[in-house]
C-alpha cells in the first residue's frame, strides 16, 4: 500500500506509540555480545530502522541511490516527484546537529527539481540513558523551511541568511535551527517563499556559488511553475531580513 509521510507519521506516533516504546542497539561479533552505548549511533540507525518499519507494514517505497542529497525514500515509485521523505534523528538533550545538505548540491538540485524544496523531513529527537536504552522524545514532519533561520558566524557576527556549517570562510553544509522551545534573536522562516529568498541571498554572499547568483532565482521560479502550475513571488531578502533577525527589528 501507499502512505503519505503524514500518515507515516500519523501511525507511528498515534498507533504504534512509538514514543511510549524502549529499545537498544546491540552488536554482536563472534561469541561477544555489547549494548551500544554511543548516542550519536542512534542517528545513523533511525534510517535503517524505518526501512524494516515500511517493510513490516508492507508500505510501499524504493530507496534514493544518491546518499548525499534528500530524500532517503520515494514513497510512490511509481511518481519520484512526490511524496518524498527524508529520515533525521537528533540527541534530543543535544539538539539538532545534523546536515540538511550540502549547500551547492542543494541550491543547484532545488533550482533544477523544483520538488526537491518539498522533501517532509521525518525527524526523530532520541534521548539515550547511560544502560544503552533509547527512547523517542517527539517526532516531527517538517518542511526545510520549517526547520532554518539566518545565523551569524565569525568574529564579526556576519549576517548569514541561511543556518550553515562554515569553515575558515568555505560554506559546506546547510544545518537545522532548533525550531521548538524558546526562539533566539533568529526566527523561523514562515514559508518556502521566504526560505528562497534567504536562498538566493546566500548564494550571492557565497563566494563559491555567486556565479550562479543572476539566472538562480528565474530558474527556480520557471522549473516551479513548470511543474506545480503556480509562480512563486519570492521577496527581495532587504525586504523581510527584520522579520527574522530581532537585531534590526522595527
């Protein structure tokens, strides 16, 4: 059968109760058997996890051969367009620390398949005591840009307008902001709107992708419209940055 994430999500949490359950990672080799102990193992299994779970429901899926760019599944293989899923998993004392992406594959990948900006994220926050037993603390469906804001980076607190893995000035990674619990001087983005907005200023600020900076927003909105039959009305960043950065508020 065929499931949507929501029902996905629908099941686990309203009729397996996945957040009522207990489990252990165990390995075994030759005759010696350990419970695994290290929490970020936890995140790198969730993947797999869920895979037996589609199995056991007999829930239709195939799987994205690319590992470096969302999703992890295809959930009507007959379609590789839609209903697309994305598996995350988090220390949920920690808080997200995983990557979205790569943020050049990304910005090229949404530009080109414009279904790729709607990935549901399945994203599971774990918790794991000191005897190895996890538990599921909250699960959520979220969109990317349910889950991203600006940040600042650097000595000189630079304005990026997308949450990002830098290193000695190279952007690498797109990563999650926490969006639940208390906010910070940064704010969620409202929608995919003014997620592409903050998008298309970052790859202008991005030494590595400025070249793509001229034709990257027309692209994105003629693919969109191509596809979904709707043209996006993306704002200019100047326009909306005091919506999410409190520093500068009106």
């Amino acid at each position: 059968m065929k499931l949507t994430v929501e029902e996905i999500y629908d099941r686990l949490v309203n009729d397996d109760k996945i957040l009522t359950k207990k489990g252990r990672i165990t390995f075994t080799l030759g005759d010696i058997d350990i419970i695994v102990r290290q929490r970020d193992v936890v995140g790198n299994i969730m993947q797999e996890w869920v895979e037996g779970w589609l199995k056991k429901n007999d829930i239709e899926y195939a799987l994205n051969d690319n590992t470096q760019m969302p999703p992890d599944f295809y959930l009507n293989p007959d379609n590789m367009k839609e209903n697309l899923m994305e598996i995350k998993a988090f220390n949920y004392k920690a808080g997200p620390g995983f990557d979205i992406a790569d943020f050049r594959m990304y910005e090229q990948e949404i530009a080109q398949k414009p279904w790729m900006l709607d990935v549901t994220y399945l994203i599971f926050g774990y918790e794991m005591s000191e005897d190895g037993i996890v538990t599921i603390k909250k699960v959520w469906k979220n969109k990317v840009w349910e889950m991203s804001r600006p940040m600042s980076s650097g000595t000189n607190k630079t304005i990026w307008p997308i949450n990002l893995q830098i290193k000695k000035g190279t952007v690498h990674k797109i990563r999650p902001a926490k969006w639940y619990g208390k906010s910070t001087k940064f704010s969620i983005f409202e929608n995919k709107e003014d997620f592409l907005s903050a998008m298309e200023e970052t790859v202008y600020k991005n030494k590595d992708t400025r070249d793509d900076g001229p034709e990257w927003l027309s692209t994105m909105i003629d693919n969109y419209e191509k596809h979904y039959g709707v043209r996006l009305s993306i704002p200019r960043w100047s326009d909306i940055i005091n919506k999410y950065v409190s520093s500068i508020k009106q």
